[in-house]
C-alpha cells in the first residue's frame, strides 16, 4: 500500500528532525537486539495522557475508571502492541482483569486483529510465542483465575506480598498459575523484577497503571517511560495521573530520549510520543 502523509510522524528529537513511517516507529528501537541478552532486565512502561496528565477517567455511561475516550487512538494504540511485540512479560493487575471478566477493560493483547498481523509475525521471526506472558500484580488476590488467558501459550504469573491470603496462593497454583511472593506487605518493584528475571525474564513491560508504575519507581527498577501526550484537555475531578503513591523522595529524573509530533491524530489536534529513560540516582 503506497504511504501516505498521515501514516507519518515528525521526530523533533534527537535532531536532526526526519519524517517517519509511524508503523515501525517503536519497533525500530530494538529493545530486544539492546537488552534480551543483557545480564538484568529491562523495564518499561507506557501511559497515553491527556495534556492535563489524565490518564483514566470516569467516561460518560461507564460507571468506573478507563482510559478517557477522548485520548484513547489507533495510532497510540498501534505504538502500544509496538512495545507488546517486543515483550518477553506483560505486567497487569487484579483490578484489569476484575474489569475484564466485567466485559469492560480493553484487551491488551493483539489477539487476531488483523491490523497487528506483522507483529505477529515478526514475534515468529524472533522465536518468540505469540504472545508475552501476563504477570498479575495483586494483593487482595480477589480475581477469577483467566484460565481463557492461560489456555495454549500463555503462562500467568501472579506477583503479590507476603501479607496475601495463603489460601488463595495455593487456589491460583492449583489452577496452573505460578505465584510469585515479592515483598511483605504488597508487592516491593525490586522483588517482583528479580522474581521475573529468575523465571528468565528479560523484556518486562507494565501495562498497569499509577499504582505499579509507583510500585517500579519506588525500587528504582523501572528504566523506560513511554508518554503519548494527545493534545487535549480534560479537566474534570475524578481522575487518575500516571504515579500515585507515596511522594517519591529523592524525585525520579527522567531524560528525554526521543519526542516525535504526530500532527494527525485526534482529528488533527495531534499528540506527542516522548520516550523517556529513568537516570540512574
Ligand atoms: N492511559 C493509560 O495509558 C493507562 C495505562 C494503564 C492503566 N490505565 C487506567 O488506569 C486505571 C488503573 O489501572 P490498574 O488498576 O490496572 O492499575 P494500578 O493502579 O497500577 O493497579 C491497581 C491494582 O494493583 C494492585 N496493587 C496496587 N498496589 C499494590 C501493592 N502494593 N501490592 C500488590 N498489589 C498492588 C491492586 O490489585 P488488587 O486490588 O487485586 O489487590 C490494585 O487494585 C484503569 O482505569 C486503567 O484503565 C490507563
């Protein structure tokens, strides 16, 4: 299919500014030729924002938190299974899937959509199972098992604290999850990473949201943040931003990587893709 201007993007950064395919956009920076043989994972997170830093929203007729109609899009969405792709583990939460067995929480995964056909096949390239395993961050453990997500190829792996209910730790095993104890009360980042990297992990993405990017922050084991700041604002009382917790004492300085415009999305009022690297303390 021949290209056309709006399957392009403008890199602002690092200069000098190019025009670029979106397609391919976060493929192209390799994390798995970087990083899948190093000696400690690497791990990454990504949120779509409004510019007013809403990350989720009570949506009109919802009646819970999702990520806000007016930010959500293809091609943040596009850029999003991008970083899936590239995933040895995908983390998520108990509250996602209580959501999901609701019928009310996006599918993270890329399924047989046929518009995501290429990254599936470019995971077959790499040797690499359809799909990333799915790690459960959980401390209440209060979730139906997703033995539809477990069916085939994909492992489920629960992380929760050791303050969790035992009983229910030997309920998910006895269904075939594997259960990884990290931290005392609830789960500690650093942990949950070395739990992770035990198994073999070593491509760590975190699709959840402001409680376990707080959770990564904390230990300092979260290396990368991608932002998709679409052009909106939002207003509004009842919101979540991408890091709630505990004030984060020193402040986590990130440094900018690479900032791409991307002027066509949300009916042209645009949005940004950053990257940003965690600096080392
Ligand atoms: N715009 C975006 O890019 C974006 C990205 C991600 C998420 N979101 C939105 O953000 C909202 C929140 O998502 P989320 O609930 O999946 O993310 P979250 O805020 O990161 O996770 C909350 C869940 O994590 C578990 N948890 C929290 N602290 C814990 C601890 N110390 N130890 C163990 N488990 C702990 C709890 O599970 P239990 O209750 O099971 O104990 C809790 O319900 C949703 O509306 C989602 O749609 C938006």
């Amino acid at each position: 299919m021949e290209a056309t201007m709006s399957d392009e993007v403008i890199r602002l950064y690092p200069q000098p500014g190019a025009v670029l395919p979106l397609q391919g956009l976060y493929l192209a920076s390799d994390l798995r030729g970087v990083h899948a043989a190093a000696d400690r994972p690497f791990v990454f997170t990504n949120f779509v924002s409004s510019i007013d830093g809403r990350i989720a929203i009570v949506n009109p007729g919802a009646g819970k938190m999702g990520v806000p109609h007016a930010t959500a899009n293809p091609r943040d969405w596009r850029l999003f299974q991008e970083l899936a792709a590239q995933a040895d583990v995908m983390i998520t939460t108990g509250s996602h899937l209580r959501h999901r067995m609701e019928g009310d929480a996006q599918e993270i995964s890329t399924g047989d959509d046929p518009r995501f056909a290429d990254l599936r096949a470019w995971r077959k390239a790499c040797n690499l199972a359809p799909r990333a395993d799915l790690a459960v961050v959980s401390r209440s453990l209060d979730f139906p098992y997703p033995a539809d997500m477990a069916a085939g190829w994909r492992k489920i792996i629960v992380v929760t604290g050791g303050d969790a209910d035992r009983g229910r730790i030997k309920e998910i095993e006895a269904q075939g999850g594997s259960v990884i104890v990290a931290g005392e009360a609830g789960v500690d980042g650093a942990q949950m990473v070395a739990g992770l990297a035990e198994r073999g992990y070593r491509l760590i993405y975190s699709v959840a949201g402001p409680a376990v990017a707080h959770i990564l922050l904390a230990s300092r084991v979260l290396d990368r943040l991608y932002i998709t700041l679409a052009h909106r604002l939002l207003g509004g009382e009842d919101y979540t931003t991408f890091v709630e917790g505990l004030r984060l004492d020193p402040p986590v300085s990130l440094r900018l990587a690479a900032l791409y415009l991307d002027p066509y999305a949300l009916e042209g009022a645009g949005q940004l893709f950053a990257t940003y690297d965690v600096a080392a303390d």
